[in-house]
C-alpha cells in the first residue's frame, strides 16, 4: 500500500499537517435553544467518578451526558421527521466518513449581515472558480461563527429570535436533490439559518439534507485553514445505536 506509506511520510515531514476542525466540549459549549414549548437538548456535563482518591485511589474517569446535538457534531438522516426510515448515526457507512471539501468562505458577508443566506448563484460562481463540488464529499459553509463560541455569540438572539448564517430554501433544496455533495459542514450550532423557523418549509436544510440521505456536521472550528479544495475530511461521530446523531472528533487533512 504505497499510497499509504506515502501519506505517513507525508505526515511525518509536514507535507500533510492535521488540522482540528472540532470545538471543545464542555459545559460551556454552546447549544441550541428552541422556544418552551418543545424539548430542550442538554449542554455537556461531566460527573467524576473517581480522581486518585478513596472511589479510585489510581484512576481518574469520568461520566458524562449530552445531548447528540451539543458541540460539534454530526446530524444523520434519522434526525429529521424528512429522513425518519433514513440511517441513524451508528448505521452510516464508514467509507462516508472519509471525504474531500470544498470550503466556501463568506465571513465577510455574514459579519454584514448575520442573517446572510448562502444562495444557489453563490455556489455556482464558487464552481465557475473551483470547478465542481465534489462528489460523495462535503460543502463545508464558513462564516466566521467560529470566533463565537459563548452562548450568547453563537445564538445572537433577540426579540424576533436567533440571528445567524444559513441557507435559503432553494439553496437547500439544490444541495439536497441536485448537488453532489453528501452533507454541509457549518460553524453554527445547527445547519439552518437563525431565522429558519419562519422559512417555508421551516428548516429547510434539515429537510433537504436528511430527506434526501445527507448529513449535516456543525460547530466547526478552524475552516479559514482550509483550502477552498482539497482537503481530506474524517467526521468520526459516536456510533450510538438508534441515534438521531452525535458529538464527532473532525479531523482535516490538508497539503502544505
Ligand atoms: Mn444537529
């Protein structure tokens, strides 16, 4: 397997550096907030269990609770009432999680205007610059969101509700049926926009995304050291059973 070794050499001598797409987890990572009526998804937390003391005199462990959707994270088709006989999170192939990006940078637009949405004209001029979105591999969507990581940053809500990137509904609708892509990456705690609540259909992304056996993967760190393409991505979700998504570890690997 040259390729292989080629690549571990590659990595040894820097020709290939690792970049850490994936925000921190703890109890101050940010969440979604929906309105009171409906579920809430839980922040991290950890409970110790022992730390070299009388429940553990040589080890430290821990327990931890989640939500799926908390921090970085991977959406699976399952998770949307569009994808309900879709994959849940432990049933995605493998061979799914290893894939080209393409990155497109609009952080200058979305620091204009928090509600920017990224519009099917917006992808085809990247196109007309890069060539095509890569087959089987991601639309990684960047806004600069990753410089907000307190709660009241990423949510930036108000009265009228959370202000945030997204996507319009033709634009999602276009990656969900017509592009090549298997899913969109995002900075923000969600693929949708802020303000996709009022979208007809509300949630658009979502409801392309999963409908149409795509992925989403959120609070993503770091895509400004991405290239516009070429880089190799590896979104590592927890494999939970039945699960509707996960906490994932996404890795870039980018040629220096
Ligand atoms: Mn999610």
């Amino acid at each position: 397997m040259s390729v292989l070794s080629d690549l571990v050499s590659a990595l040894s001598a820097g020709d290939i550096e690792v970049v850490d797409l994936t925000s921190p987890l703890s109890s101050e990572t940010a969440v979604l907030q929906l309105p009171p009526e409906f579920g809430q998804t839980a922040r991290f937390e950890l409970e110790e269990i022992s730390r070299y003391d009388a429940r553990g005199p040589a080890w430290y462990w821990n327990n931890f609770r989640t939500g799926e959707h908390t921090g970085t994270h991977f959406d699976a088709p399952n998770h949307w009432v569009t994808g309900r006989d879709g994959a849940d999170v432990a049933s995605v192939p493998a061979r799914r999680l290893v894939a080209p990006a393409a990155v497109l940078d609009f952080a200058a637009e979305a620091a204009q205007d928090a509600d920017f949405l990224l519009e099917v004209d917006h992808i085809k001029e990247w196109q007309s610059n890069h060539g095509p979105l890569p087959e089987g591999g991601w639309l990684f969507y960047r806004t600069g969101w990753d410089r907000r990581q307190r709660q009241e940053e990423m949510l930036n809500a108000d009265v009228t509700g959370p202000h945030t990137p997204g996507m319009s509904v033709e634009c999602a609708r276009w990656v969900g049926e017509e592009s090549p892509v298997i899913g969109v990456g995002v900075e923000t705690v969600g693929t949708d926009a802020g303000a996709a609540h009022s979208f007809d259909p509300a949630f658009p992304c979502h409801a392309f995304f999963m409908g149409n056996d795509k992925y989403g993967l959120t609070q993503l760190q770091n895509l400004g050291r991405l290239p516009a393409k070429g880089a190799v991505v590896i979104a590592g979700p927890l494999p939970i059973v039945t699960g509707s998504g996960a906490p994932a570890r996404v890795l870039a690997l980018v040629e220096r």
